[in-house]
C-alpha cells in the first residue's frame, strides 16, 4: 500500500492521508503523467469527476423512482405476468 498525503486547499496546513492499493497508484500515476498534472491535483480531479458524476447517477434514480410511484399511484401499470410473457415473445426467452 502507498500512502499518497495531499493538501486540504480549504484549510492551509491541514494533511489528509488517502491509502491506495499499488496497482491504484500506478493508475493515477499514469492519469497524472497523461494529464500533465502532479499526483494531487490528478487525483482531486478524478474524484471530483466520480462524485459529480455518481451525484447525478444517484438523483436519476431517485427521479426514476419517483416517475415509478406516481405511475403506480395513478393505475398506469400492467401485471406482471403480461409484461413477462411479452419480453418472452419479443425476444425468443423460452418460458
């Protein structure tokens, strides 16, 4: 395991330290060598872009949910069974 430290720019002087397995390591250092970036900066913009993009990810869902229920609420659904025996026909699925 390596131990990358990197700076807290919100609060000067503070260290974090983030544990990464080897073959993670070598990733970023890859990353950052492609992006012209030093390690830190490399990683903060690769978490950045994670957490942005599993935030969208997360609030789909929770829409997709909500479409779901309100479907359900306002009798716009089908038995299952009539869905199952269509995807069956469509697509070949012995039953």
């Amino acid at each position: 395991m390596f131990d990358i430290a990197f700076r807290n720019h919100y609060a000067e002087g503070v260290m974090d330290v983030v544990t990464l397995k080897p073959e993670r390591k070598a990733q970023l250092d890859d990353y950052a060598q492609r992006h012209g970036q030093d390690v830190n900066d490399a990683l903060d913009e690769a978490l950045a872009a994670y957490l942005e993009w599993e935030q969208a990810d997360y609030q789909d869902a929770l829409e997709g949910i909500r479409r779901g229920y309100e479907d359900v609420k306002a009798g716009r659904t089908r038995p299952a069974a009539e869905f199952l025996a269509e995807m069956r026909r469509k697509y070949a699925i012995p039953g």
